[in-house]
C-alpha cells in the first residue's frame, strides 16, 4: 500500500508586490540589496480580512479538481501552518466547514517552514496505516501578519499563499521515504516569542530572526535530511528528477544543490516570485512545477523544509 499524490493546487492571494513596491511604501531597502541577498523579486499579501483558511480553501479546490474528487469524499484533512486563523478553533476544522465536508479527521501541524514535509509525512503515515483512504494536506500562511514592517531585515523575506495536495492509497508508488527531525535546543533563532493571555499580547508578537545562524543551520541539515531519504528509499541522488527544496533563498536553495552534487536545472525555484511562504512555499513550488509541465507522472521528487523550531524534513516520491 503507498500512499500517492493524485492532486495538487496553490492559490496567491492578490497582486504581486514588487521590491520596488516596497521601498515606494516606505522601507528603507532598494531592490538590488533584496535580490543579491535573498533572489526574491516580489512576493504576495493577503488582503486585509483575508485568513489563512481562505487562501488553503482556493488551494484545496484546485488541488481537489485536479484529482477528480469531491471534498465530500476526504476522510483526513491535515493543515500544516504558524499563522492559524484563531488560537482554535485549528484552520483544519475551518477548512473543513468552508469545503462542505463533515467527519474527516482535521487538525493543524505547526512545524513552521517544515510544516507541509511534517503534514505529508504524518498523512502517509495515517494512508498506508490502512485507517484512511483520501488525504488533503495543505501548507496555509500570512506571514504577513507576523512581520515587523518596521525591521527591514526581516518583513522583505517574506510573502503569504496556499498549496494543497490530494493524497490517496494506491497500489502504485507513491511516497518512497520520509524523514523528519527537530532539535528545540535552537528555538532561538527564529521565532515570534509572543503570545495573548489575559486579554493581551504577551511578548513580542513579531518575527525575529539570526539571519546568518538560519542560513548555516538551513544549508547543513538540508542536505543531510536528503541524503538520509535516497537512502532510505535505495534511490541515489542523481536519479532525484527534481528537487523542490523550501523557498527561504535562492542562496540556501543553491548551497543545498551544491552539495547534493544537483544542477540548477533538477531544481524548482518559485522564490523569486513568492518570496518565502513559510509552510505554503514546498506546495506553492510542486504545483507551479507540475501546471508547468516540468513535473511529469513517474518521476522521482525531493521535497524538503527547514524551519523554526527547529525543524527540518524530507519526502522523496514519485509522482
Ligand atoms: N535592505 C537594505 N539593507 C538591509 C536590509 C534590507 N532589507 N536588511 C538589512 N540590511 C542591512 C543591515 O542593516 C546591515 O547594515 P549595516 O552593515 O550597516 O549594519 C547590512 O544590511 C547587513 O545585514 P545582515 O543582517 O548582516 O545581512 P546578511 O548579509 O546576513 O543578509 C539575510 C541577511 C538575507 C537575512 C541573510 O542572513 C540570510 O539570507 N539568512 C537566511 C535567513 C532566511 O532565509 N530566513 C528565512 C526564514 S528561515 C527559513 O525559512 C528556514
């Protein structure tokens, strides 16, 4: 029994907003600093009143449509994010409601740039328990919400989406081998160390980040957590057709290449119009990739996060 993905979808909210865009807002960047630090060119922002279920709901549908079934018929919802609509109830249950569908197993992971690896591990591993038949598993964020527009170092990086994948028991490969991993000792590098209690906000309720320790930490486990999957699965690293790695960087993405010993050309890069989506960014690049064309039905894919936490993982599949 392999658990396949039969659907895949993304949505972006509203218009992209350029580097310039940004410095016209009042940022003091410029966007030469933006794309020779980071490649991203432009990325999306939710609209005021627009949550994070509203933007997994157009990813789902698509991803739904594509794989020819009706919501009625999911029997699991897991939703990977950091930016939920409400302390509770989870974006999973909202999901739910706003597809129409009632008694799947819903609920949230919160395993921040890991989260769709972790959601797609922790689906499979529910399909092939033979508990459940149709998984939809989705990466929903507004990061945008969570940024400091006052630290330039940090609100540029990043932008907000949905993407959604069908996940379905199937005979045929399938999800080959997962990896997953944390190590809290870290959970000071990346985070927004806020919360609401009593009525207010507690903390600090924006993200704060070492830049430089994220992209040591990012770099190294990447490649690790992949070479850990190839053999896992018995499948060496250059029969992987394409790597879809977490849109954090274009440098990150090409250091992990590197060492993985991958061209550029095996590697789908969605950062530059998307900027980093958090647990959004694996989906947003896998269905950018397959409605594309470049994906194609057999194929051998690394999809990999690395995040807050922290938290790092790997799913190789063929599609
Ligand atoms: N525009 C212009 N100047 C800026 C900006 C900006 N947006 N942001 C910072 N600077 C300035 C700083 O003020 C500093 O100026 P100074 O030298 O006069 O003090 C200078 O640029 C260098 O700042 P650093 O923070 O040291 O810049 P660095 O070269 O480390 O680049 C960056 C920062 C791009 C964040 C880099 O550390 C990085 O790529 N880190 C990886 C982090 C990442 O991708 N995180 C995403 C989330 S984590 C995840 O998804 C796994």
């Amino acid at each position: 029994m392999f658990a396949r993905i039969t659907g895949v979808g993304s949505y972006l909210p509203g218009q992209a907003v350029s580097n310039d865009d940004l410095v016209r807002r009042g940022i003091e960047t410029s966007d030469e600093w933006i794309v020779s630090r980071t490649g991203i060119k432009a990325r999306h922002l939710a609209e005021p009143g627009q949550a994070s279920s509203d933007l997994a709901l157009e990813a789902s549908r698509r991803a739904l449509a594509m794989a020819g079934i009706d919501a009625g018929e999911i029997d699991l919802i897991v939703l990977a994010t950091s930016t939920p609509d409400f302390i509770f109830p989870s974006t999973a249950c909202l999901l739910q409601a706003k597809l129409g569908n009632r008694g799947a197993v819903a609920f949230d992971v919160q395993a921040v740039c890991s989260g769709f690896v972790y959601a797609l591990t922790i689906a499979e591993k529910f399909i092939r328990s033979g508990s459940h038949k149709k998984a939809l598993v989705v990466g929903a964020e507004v990061f945008s919400r969570i940024l400091d527009w006052q630290d330039r170092g940090t609100c540029v990086l990043f932008g907000d989406g949905a993407g959604a994948v069908v996940l379905e028991a199937s005979g045929e490969p399938g999800i080959l081998a997962t990896a997953l991993h944390a190590d809290g000792s870290h959970h000071g590098i990346l985070s927004v160390p806020g919360n609401v209690s009593g009525g207010q906000v507690t903390g600090d309720p924006f993200l704060r980040m070492d830049g430089q320790a994220v992209f040591k930490f990012a770099v190294r486990v990447l490649a690790e957590v992949a070479h850990e999957c190839c053999e896992a699965a018995k499948v060496a690293p250059d029969e992987i057709d394409w790597l879809v790695p977490h849109q954090a960087n274009i440098r990150i993405i090409e250091a992990t290449a590197k060492k993985m010993k991958l061209g550029m050309d095996k590697v789908i890069v969605t950062v530059d119009r998307h900027g980093n989506t958090s647990a959004a960014s694996v989906p947003l690049a896998l269905d950018a990739a397959v409605r594309d064309g470049r994906v194609k039905a057999g194929q051998k894919i690394m999809l990999e996060g690395v995040g807050g936490g922290f938290t790092w993982g790997a799913v190789l599949l063929e599609f």
